[in-house]
C-alpha cells in the first residue's frame, strides 16, 4: 500500500487554512477577553464583578482561551492528496489519520462553484441539507458522488487541478 505520507507520489496536493479576515478578527477578539481579565483581576489584583471567579479558574480560562483556543486554530488546516488508489484528506488536528475516498467508490465527480453558508452553515467540517463537506476558504471544490448515494464536497483554490488530477489517477489506474 501507499505511504500516504509521501506527497511526491501524488497527482496533486493541496494544504489550505483559513484566511478570512473576519474570522480571525472575531478569533482575536475572543481570545482577548481571557488575557484582559488575567491582567486586571491576576496581576493588577482588582476584583471582577460582584462575585468574581478564583484566580486559578481565571487562569484555566485564559490557557484555554487566550492560548489554546487562538493556537489550535492557527493550526488548523485542511490537507487533500490525489493518489493513485483514491482521494486522502486530512483535517489537522481534527483527524488523526487521513480520510481515504477510494476511487471504486466514488460513482460521479465534479467541480464546482457552491455557497459554504447556506449549504453547508460555513466552514471547517460540515454536515448540510446536500452532504458533508471539508472547507476552509472560499467557495470552489469538488463535489463527490459516492456509489452510497451519499455526497461529499472538498474545498479546494486549486478546484480545476483538483479535478483534472482526479482524472489522471483513474485513468492510470484502468491503463
């Protein structure tokens, strides 16, 4: 079998993470209520409404949201391969392994163009009224059909490499 860890075997080979300004403002912003209340009730000493949480809590929650929650989705990142054998799909850190799409199953592909909001309710791993889909940025990829009926979308910047890579592996594959 594949190492699938060798990019340099695959047809293609895509790492995406987000980019859109507006989530990262809202993530920043989040992220620094933690930090502010570490600085005025842990270091400066003053007390935070009426009944304020323990200092220890305060600091749990700032590790948690002021580090952890900023750091993990600056990590984040969605990596697809085209293999001989079939589509891999990684979503690090929420997969351990990769996600493997096996050209037999797969009955129909396509690229397209598709609306992550109302589709899909966004970005990240989603679960829509049309199938699952795997984004992170944009509003491109492509749209998988399996032999279970059930659909599958992979976000893609490159959807026509994507695509195009796609055909190339199966066509290998029935030389």
């Amino acid at each position: 079998m594949n190492n699938i860890y060798k990019y340099s075997e695959a047809y293609f080979t895509e790492e995406q993470r987000f980019k859109q300004i507006w989530l990262w403002a809202i993530v920043i912003l989040a992220s620094a209520l933690p930090w502010i209340g570490l600085f005025i009730q842990v270091i400066l000493g003053y007390q935070i409404g009426d009944n304020p949480a323990p200092d220890m809590l305060i600091i749990v929650f700032w590790i948690l949201f002021g580090i952890g929650f900023p750091l993990m989705f600056y990590s984040t990142r969605l990596i697809t391969m085209v293999k001989e054998d079939g589509i891999y799909l990684r979503y690090i850190p929420f997969h351990f392994k990769y996600k493997f799409y096996h050209f037999d199953e797969i009955e129909k592909f396509e690229a397209r163009k598709y609306r992550p909001i109302f589709e899909y309710g966004g970005w990240g791993i989603r679960y829509g009224f049309k199938g699952m889909a795997y984004n992170v940025y944009g509003n491109m990829g492509i749209q998988l059909i399996l032999k279970n009926k059930k659909k599958v979308l992979i976000g893609s910047q490159k959807p026509e490499q994507f695509y195009e890579a796609i055909v190339k592996a199966i066509n290998q594959k029935n030389q």
